[in-house]
C-alpha cells in the first residue's frame, strides 16, 4: 500500500538487486570448485594458470553478459489486481522470436537488444528456473535448419552451432570426429543430450563443457555471424581465454574442425559412474599429416590447457613411419608431463623449499597424468 | 523341434487365457499394489505443490547467509513498500512462543532476533502476489550483521564460548559396561570421520497455509509428523491447538523429517497476518538450506580382542556433530552409543559419546542415524581385527555375533530374534558375481561409467562385509501410541489413521490388514489430518508396528461386532467362523453368508490403540532397556575400483535381512533396495560439504546423488522370517537396517581391493588410489 507513490523508485531497486544476484551468480558460476580444497584456498599456484582464469572470467562475464537484463519499466504500468498492486508479470508480453535463418537472428537480435537467444536452453532455463534470469525477449534458434547439421569444406568439417550433443554421439559422426562424439556422449543424462548444443556448450563456456578439451585439441575455429551478413573467425582458444569476445548481437554460427583421419580419445574422470561433471578430461587427437599430437585437459582450469612441451615431445618419440609405434615408457612419460605442465608445483618459498600440494590436488594430477596416459595409449594401440 | 512346439502351444494357451483377468492380489504376505501408485506414475497425484487457493499469496523466507553472525538491526521499510507485498514478518510478529524444536528441546527461534547460528537460519518472512515479488522484497530486507567467527568443528565446540544459552554440549553418555581393566592379546585402532548426508527428498518442501474464519488457520503439508507439527505451530502462533489444523498432502517421499519448521511456521504467521491464503514452494537450493541433515561423526576406537579373534573389550568415543540446533541429536546419539559394538558380543565396553552444538547447518533424524555412523566404524575395526590375526573377515565376525539372549553394552537383553550369524553366512555363502572376462568387452561397466575413463588393466574387485544393527521405535521412554479407526458399510470398509504415508507402505499394509481381517477386499484410507487421534510420527519404522497393530486391533474389534450375531444365531462362538473372499462360513462349511448380508446395512465402527511396551531413559553409565526392538541386516558388497584414479563402482550388494515376517514383498523388495542405494550414496558420494560454516553447492548438480548407473545389483539372498513375538504379525521394520549396514560393507570392499584404510565417508578418489601412498 505504501507503494503506491514511488513505483519508479522500486523498479530501480529491483534492478540493482537483480544485478547484484545476477552478478552473484556468474561469480559463483565462475569458482573453479574443483581447485580448491575443503578451506577453499585456490590450490593452483601458478600465476599462469591465474592468468589464464583472469582472462577466462572476462570472456565468460562478456558473454553472460549481455543476457542479463532487468525487467523494463514498461512493467510497471502492466500491474493490476483486486487492490490494483498486483506485480504479475504476464508471460504473453514476453516476446519470442523463432527465426528460421541465422542472418534473421541476427536481426532480431540487433532489433531487440535485450532479447536472449536460447538453443537447447540447458543452462538458460536453469537460470530462469532458479529466478536469477526473467529474459525480456527470446530468440529461439532450434528452427534455424543450417545450423543443425554439418558439411563438408577443404578436408575440414563445418559443424553447426545447433547440433545436439545427442546427433554428435551418434555412430556417422563418431567416425568423423571420434574424441567429439565421445565428448558428446559423455555430457549428461539422455535428457541433457538431446537439447543441449555444441554452440551452447562454447558460449556457456563452463570449465567442465566437456566439448571445449575435444575443441582445443583440435584447433577448432569459429565461425561467428553478426549483423548484416557478417562473418568472422576466431580460433575457439581466443574466444575461451577471452582474446576476443562474442559482441552485440553476434552469434556462433558454425565450428570449423579438421578431418584428421586418425584415432582420438575423449576421456573423463568423474565422481560418480552415473552422469556427472568432469573433474578433469583429456581430450588427444593424432595429426598424421603434420606428425602431431595434440592434447588438452579439461575441467581443472576455467578454459581446457594445452601442454604443447608434453605434445612435441611425445610426438618426437613416435615411430610415425612403423605403425605409430612408441615405447610403454613414453605413455608413462607423457601422462606425467602432461600432469606437471597442467598443475605445476607450488612456487617455491623465499628459503628456495618447495612447498608441498595439498592431497586433494596431488590426487588430480595423478588423476590427469593417468588419463593422459591411457589416452595416448588408446590413441596409437 | 518338440520342446518349441511345446513352447508354441504354451504360448498359445496363455494367449486364449488373456481374458481372464488375474486374480487382484489381497491380504499379508501378498504383493497388493500401492492403491496410489499410476496417479504418482502419470503425474496427476496431487502433492502440496500442485494445490492453489482463491486469492493465493506467495511467501518468501529470508535465510541468513552467514553461519554466525550478531544481528545489528532488521530493517522492512523497504520490502514493506515494494509493489506487491502484502505482509513482512520477523521475530516481533511471532505471536507465541518465539522457541521450538523437534525430540523435546525448543532451543530454535522462529525467526533469529539477536544471533544467527546456521547458514540459511530465517531471518524474516514475505508475503506477495507473485513468487519472485515474495523473494524479491526478501532480498530488500535489510539486515545488518556483526559477523562472528563461526565454531564448525565439533571437536572445538567445548572450549568455545557458548553459542546458545544452552550451552555448546547437547548430550553426554557415557557408557560403562564391564570390566575396565580387562584387556586382549590385540589391540587395534582407528579414527574414522562420516560426511553430512542430506535427505534430498524427492520434490522439495511446499505448503499452503489458509486462514480460517474462526482466527484459527489451516496448514497443508508434506508433514510427517502431523499432530507434532501442529503443536509447535499452534504455540508458536498463540492459539490453541484445537484452531490450528494441519492436512498431510501426498508426501514425495521421506527419509528423514522432510519438512522444515523455517517455513511451515512462517506460512500460518503470514497467513494469519494476511487473512489470505499463503504458499511457497521452496527451490532445491531452499530444501538444502532449510532441512536437517545426518549428522557428521568423528569417531575414534580402540578393540581389543584375544588371538581367535573373539572381541575382549571396545573402547570408543564418538562426537556426534548437531549443529546449530538440537533437534533430535539426542536420540541419534542414544543409538550410536547403545550401537557403539555392533551386532557382536562385547563383555567389557567403555564408550563416551557427545554430541555438540556447533554452527554448522542443524543435524537431525535421517534414517538409521546415529546407528550408521558408528556402522562404518566397528565395522572397519573388525576388517582391522581379521587383517590382524590373518583371518577371514566374515569368520572373524562370525566368532562374535550377537544371539537372542545376549546382554547389549547398555545391560539390555537381547530379547527379539536375533539370527545374525545366519544373515552373515546367507550372504558369504552367495555365489560370487562373474567378472565380465566372458563378456564383449563394450559391455562392461567399468568404475567411471560408460564414458568413462576406466581401464580394465587398471581395476580390482574386493568383496568386503558390513552386518548393521538399528532400534525400531522411539526410544528411551518416548510414548510410542498411535490410533486407528476401522469402519465397515456396504461391503466397503474405511480405515482412518493419522499415519501418514512417506512412501514406506502403510496404506497399503492398512488395507492388507484390513482384508485378511475382514475379508472385505475393498478396502480405502482416509486422507490424514489432525482433526484424528495422533498416530505419531512417520520414522524407525514405527507405523508398521504402532499404527499397523492398531489397525488390526480395530479390524478385530469390526469383525466381533459383525459375527456376534450370527455366532448367537447359530450357536456357536465367533472363533469357529472364518471369512474370507466375501464370505463368512462356520468351521464345517455348513452355514454361509456374505458380510454385505451379515452387515445388514449396519455401519460398524470401531478405535483402537497400539502402544509397545514401555522403555527407560540410558542412565548416567549408559545402561537401560533403552529399545523396544531390532533389526538386523547383513550386506555383502563387491566393488571394482580403478586404483590410479580412484573411482569406484558397487558391482553387487548381497542383502540377508531379519524381517521378523514378509508382509508384501514388492513392498519390502522395493525398501531394502532403496535403503542399500541411499547407503551406498553415504558411501561414495554423498557429502553436503560447508567450508566455514557456509553450505557448498546446495543443488543436485554439486550434490551427487547415485544414479541408476550408480546402483548396484541388488540380490535380497535371505530374508529370515523369524517372527517378533512382541510385535504387531511378528514383523519387524526393513528401511533403516540396509541404510545402516551397506556404508559399512563397501568401505569395506574398497579396504579389500586396494589395501588403504578407507576411515572416511564418503570414500574419496584419493583415498581408494592403491598406488602411490
């Protein structure tokens, strides 16, 4: 009742305390738990590893960013009720678009900037549900039929932004992309699979999108569309490290992967055998052309990590020319590189002693060292 | 050729058969179907949820963010004038008592005036047209905290300053059996440490709260404990309890006492305050915050035992971590001592237990609580007992278990069956499962899951044992009665009783009782309320006994009522008619009826009560007949583990389980299973973690939950049917004993098949690495 005379004053606050959670929420969305021990200490001491996840916060706040939009004011005049101060907000004044081209959704995202695109909405809805997002607009992009699928361009493979992680698992896709499907089939529950998609899972950007190790190892570039027609790449590392960012009204439209024809190996450690997020993954892909291996860890860092030292090493040491062979000490080898490039020693104290990790982080990187070893090994068995 | 043909015309005359319809299953001992379970299955059974009212508001509960913090002012302006909010309360509006509490302790405020003791501990309450409205001003209450330095480890809490008026210690036994001096050629040792399980109730807490025209109001609820709730809201609220009534809504499933008083007592304040109907419905992140958990135990144990192995004298000390609250900390403790030794025969005991205030979220009933814990522990001890003499785990506690007839550690005789060496041997001498060397290689499970990173190279199964042992009913002189009404008319018979039904059975087994009594086989049960006589709350198994035998005491009662006159008619004593099917018959078959004849269009009615025998407090040396009965369960587990990474998969529980007798096997099937899943969620990875004080991912994502995946083959080897003679049909309760002993028997399993120690619930990845320690 009191209410009544500063209705404008209200809409403000309510904007601050929706910022103020929403902000909230993409810090806590952004703590790498999985690195912290039981006191809550950040366990990776390396300042470039720090550095990275600086970089990482930005990128993934500049892409929370633009979806976080109080209400409007134009709410204000839409309460009514029996004692005229009823605050529903009806949901038809909510604007939906389902545009049916990525050029149009683009333009209705320009036109409506506070709108939010939503493809398989498995991280969207989350929010919606847990009321720290009230999206003003949507802009549906599950009706946009080039973007579901893939074709084929210069030995590389151009992949939808909207293909489902369920279609990736499938058996024709695995044996384009093999560590992709893996990956894909290792996402979440059956339900998860079938609406959540490759380009949600890089805008998401979540340290344990299982996609992003796969996408790293392979150099994956992406193809981002923006308004009037526009079209232009940034290697998925760039845009994970925050180099580049996705702007206004920009969306993923495609992701360009080498066909590499060659063995891959998607691996993932998790707390429990049902479906469940990593706590660390090892994406490998072999590179015959270029006599290459290629690796990235997931899910111990904001972004997945390469060891390029702990590739070109091992890679040194396959026989490329004799069935790829390798000696049994180089996987023991490469798995402990990999580890100790990923999660490096504590920096040492001013008396030069080294400090010890605690056992929580001793554990992943045996656990990473391990994985990288059986992926390598499945890779050129 | 012959056998198919044979099968072809099997299956020929089983189609020709399909018309008639199989016969409904009816009575004890049947599996009769849950009455409600298609409307659960199709989504159309209406839980608190799903209700609305005319003119409905909708509340908010303002939780605290900090685990202690001093309140320095509570300022409403602001949420009083936002758009929408009809009612803001705090600690001033509570009308009546401002303290409540569960197992007989009110030391909870209502709302906190002056301290906040727990992370998610009420602070105020809205009331608005529109949910996000309602948590919106929530959010605009200003409160202003000097922050304290929270106490969250327990084993600090007696030096620290009192957090309550009450002081920091809840309980203290300590329990002191035989001959302190004794000692054993043995000796060995171990700290262990439980996790902070939480109930995780499917479908979270929901309640309306309606006001009524006599200033009283109207509470519907997922409440478990219907007449206990009623009195604490009643007093909170300052109106008699006649004015407060509370109608139980289809509850989603309870294994704990799922509802939370934060918000249920709030609903009807606002409801009063309003004049309108109230509801919330609290997200999964509120369910965390709000309800009460298992308690997280460190313990430390010394046993002694001479060179066959057989145990000489058990020392422990065991702190039970309550939380902020006491709630029914108690009673879990009251079993964790009496427990402390197991199900195996202890001459000397000497166990200290406390449990202690700390400002961690609040620990209460969770099934099997207090009894798990110390599971985890004696059991691990024996494992440490037989690696010491090289001996077979299982014949290690073969040599030492418990038989009816012998004394517990608290003095009390064993007077119930107790067949536990005939559990252990069911399940050790099950066969084995096959390891999958025979199998494609694509369809084995490996630790990790299918996608996982499991290496078949790198896996090794152990087979480890855990026998558990759990109280049923109150306990310690708690008033265990509950009422039950039975009604016949027109061949339909009606049973109203105030038990409420969590998903452990008992309409079903009400209208089995009611069946075999009567041999009426439609049979329904009234929806509760507390307009009924109190049946008590909804735990330890208590309605199969309690409100069971009181129904059959009542079915009884009908039943004499009805053959009366046909005995006098006849001449003959209402013992030598039966009934069945419909029908009542003299013992020779020559005189029939059927009850609609017999009823006569009479409406008979009858009450009766069920109340066990009486028990006593533990004294100041932890003795007393403290329990009124026991179940015991012996599980053998087989897990493989991937010892470079730690993961870990339950391949099979074997279950042998004391049941005193079956009485629907779908029913008892489907309890144990879900005991053994929610025991090896303790197990592997359940743990509700609160750094500081502060509750860590209050979702099912950062909680992990076992998923079908997770769970394991689950073979129910024995269930020995030696029935209770105290005990309403001899049967004893099934739910808590596999929740109590599983924990215990993958722990062990993982002791097994990597050779680490394993003291800590749940098992960590890097407590299950073989290599590298």
């Amino acid at each position: 009742m009191q209410g009544k005379e500063t209705p404008l004053n209200v809409t403000e606050e309510w904007q601050l305390v929706r910022i103020a959670r929403s902000s909230d929420r993409r810090r806590s969305r952004l703590k790498t738990d999985h690195l912290t021990d039981e006191t809550g200490e950040c366990l990776l001491a390396d300042p470039c590893v720090r550095a990275l996840r600086r970089c990482a916060r930005v990128a993934t706040s500049a892409l929370s960013g633009r979806t976080v939009r109080p209400h409007g004011r134009d709410q204000v005049g839409q309460r009514e009720g029996a004692v005229g101060l009823t605050t529903h907000a009806p949901q038809a004044a909510q604007a939906v678009t389902l545009p049916t081209t990525l050029d149009e959704a683009v333009a209705a995202l320009t036109a409506m900037p506070a709108a939010v695109p939503v493809a398989g909405g498995t991280d969207l809805m989350a929010a919606v549900n847990s009321g720290q997002l009230r999206p003003a607009a949507l802009v549906g992009l599950g009706r946009i039929s080039e973007i579901r699928g893939w074709q084929y361009q210069d030995g590389h493979a151009l992949l939808g932004a909207g293909l489902t992680h369920a279609r990736m698992g499938r058996p024709d896709f695995a044996a384009l992309i093999p560590a992709l499907a893996a990956a894909a089939r290792a996402a979440g529950p059956p339900q998860i699979r079938n609406a959540g998609t490759l380009g949600g899972n890089i805008a998401s950007a979540a340290p344990t999108g299982d996609a992003l190790p796969v996408l790293a190892a392979l150099e994956a570039t992406l193809i981002i569309a923006g308004p009037d027609g526009a079209r232009r790449e940034v290697p998925v590392s760039h845009l994970l490290a925050g180099m580049e960012m996705l702007r206004a009204g920009e969306l993923i439209g495609y992701v360009r992967v080498p066909l590499l024809h060659a063995p891959q190996v998607f691996l993932k450690a998790t707390g429990r055998t049902g479906p469940g997020r990593a706590t660390a993954s090892v994406a490998l892909v072999l590179d015959p052309a270029r006599r290459g291996v290629r690796c990235a860890v997931g899910a111990i860092a904001p972004m997945p990590l390469r060891p390029l030292e702990a590739e070109q090493w091992v890679a040194s040491l396959i026989d490329w020319d004799n069935g790829r062979a390798v000696v049994p000490e180089a996987l023991h080898g490469f798995g402990e590189y990999v580890a100790a490039a990923c999660i490096p020693d504590a920096a040492p104290d001013e008396d030069g002693s080294v400090p010890q990790l605690p056992p929580a982080v001793l554990h992943l990187r045996r656990t990473v060292a391990a994985l990288a070893r059986r992926a390598l090994g499945r890779a050129l068995s | 050729m012959s056998n198919d043909t044979a099968t072809a015309e099997a299956e020929g005359t089983a189609e020709a058969a399909t018309p008639v319809p199989e016969p409904i299953p009816h009575g004890l001992g049947e599996s009769l179907p849950p009455a409600d379970a298609r409307a659960k299955t199709e989504g159309t059974f209406p839980y608190a949820a799903d209700l609305w009212a005319e003119g409905l508001l909708w509340a908010a509960v303002l939780r605290s963010p900090h685990p202690h913090a001093r309140i320095v002012s509570i300022d409403t302006t602001h949420a009083r004038e936002m758009p929408g909010v009809r009612a803001v309360i705090t600690h001033e509006d509570v009308p009546g008592t401002p303290l409540h509490g569960r197992g007989g302790r009110a030391d909870r405020p209502v709302f906190a005036s002056d301290v906040v003791r727990h992370h998610g501990e009420p602070l105020a309450a809205v009331a608005a047209d529109h949910p996000d409205t309602a948590r919106m001003a929530a959010a605009a209450v200003i409160v202003e905290y000097e922050v304290l330095d929270p106490v969250t480890d327990p084993e600090h809490a007696f030096e620290a300053e009192p957090l309550h008026p009450d002081g920091n210690l809840i309980r203290h036994i300590p329990l002191r059996h035989g001959d302190p001096d004794a000692a054993g050629e043995i000796v060995v040792e171990g700290l262990y440490r439980i996790g902070r399980q939480d109930p995780a109730p499917i479908g979270a807490e929901a309640g309306l709260a309606v006001p009524r025209p006599d200033g009283g109001v109207e509470l519907y609820l997922a409440s478990t404990d219907p007449h206990g709730d009623r009195d604490t809201a009643a007093a909170c609220y300052g109106l008699p309890p006649e004015q407060v009534k509370i109608v139980v809504t289809g509850v989603p499933g309870a294994t704990a006492d799922r509802e939370d008083q934060g918000f249920q007592l709030p609903l009807g304040l606002l409801a009063l305050k309003t004049g309108c109907p109230v509801k919330l419905t609290a997200t999964r992140e509120e369910s965390f915050l709000g309800h009460t958990h298992r308690h997280p135990t460190l313990l430390r144990y010394r046993h002694h035992a001479d060179a066959e192995g057989r145990i000489v004298k058990v020392e422990a000390q065991i702190l039970l971590d309550a939380g902020a609250y006491a709630d029914t900390s108690s009673d879990a403790l009251a079993a964790a001592v009496a427990f402390a030794c197991g199900p195996y025969v202890v001459p000397n005991a000497f166990i200290e237990g406390w449990a202690v205030r700390t400002n961690n979220p609040p620990s209460g009933h969770v099934r099997g609580e207090g009894a798990m814990q110390v599971c985890a522990a004696y059991e691990a001890q024996m494992d440490k007992v037989a690696k010491k003499l090289g001996l077979d785990p299982a014949e290690v506690r073969l040599r030492n278990v418990l038989a009816t007839g012998d004394v517990l550690p608290t003095g009390q005789t064993v007077t119930c069956p107790a067949p536990v060496a005939e559990l252990l041997q069911a399940v050790r001498d099950f066969p084995l499962p096959a390891l999958p060397k025979d199998t494609p290689e694509d369809e084995w499970l490996l630790p990790g899951g299918p996608e996982g990173a499991g290496e078949p190279g790198a896996v090794r199964r152990g087979v480890g044992y855990g026998i558990g042992m759990v109280h049923m009913l109150g306990a310690e002189g708690a008033d265990e009665v509950s009422t039950a009404t039975v009604k016949v008319q027109d061949g339909v018979a009606t049973v109203l009783c105030a038990a409420v039904e969590t998903g452990q059975g008992f309409t079903t087994l009400a209208r089995q009782i009611v069946q075999d009594t009567l041999g009426v086989d439609e049979v329904q049960v009234a929806p509760v309320d507390t307009d009924q006589p109190p049946a008590g709350p909804g735990c330890r198994g208590r309605h199969t006994w309690v409100s069971g035998g009181a129904v059959e005491r009542a079915a009884k009662m009908v039943r004499t009522q009805l053959l009366q006159p046909l005995a006098h008619q006849f001449g003959m004593s209402t013992e030598l008619l039966q009934i069945a099917d419909g029908k009542i018959t003299s013992y020779d078959g020559v005189l029939s009826t059927t009850v609609g004849e017999a009823l006569d269009g009479k409406e008979l009615w009858a009450t009766a009560q069920c109340r066990p025998h009486p028990t006593e407090p533990l004294d100041e040396a932890g003795q007393g007949d403290a329990f009124v009965g026991m179940a015991f369960c012996a599980i053998r587990a087989v897990v493989d583990v991937d010892i470079e990474i730690g993961s870990v998969r339950v391949v099979e529980l074997a279950v042998a389980q004391d049941v005193g007798r079956v009485l629907n096997p779908a029913q008892l099937t489907a309890r144990i299973e879900a005991g053994v899943t929610q025991g090896v969620g303790i197990a592997l990875t359940e743990n509700l973690r609160t750094p500081r004080g502060l509750i860590r991912h209050p979702d099912l994502t950062g909680y992990a939950l076992p998923t079908a995946l997770d769970a394991p083959d689950i073979r129910i080897v024995k269930l020995v049917e030696e029935r209770d003679v105290v005990a309403p049909f001899g049967a004893k309760a099934v739910s808590a004993a596999p929740v109590v002993a599983s924990p215990a028997a993958v722990a062990s399993a993982v002791r097994a098949a990597t050779g680490r120690p394993v003291n800590r619930l749940p098992i960590r990845p890097q407590a299950a690495v073989a290599t590298g320690n």
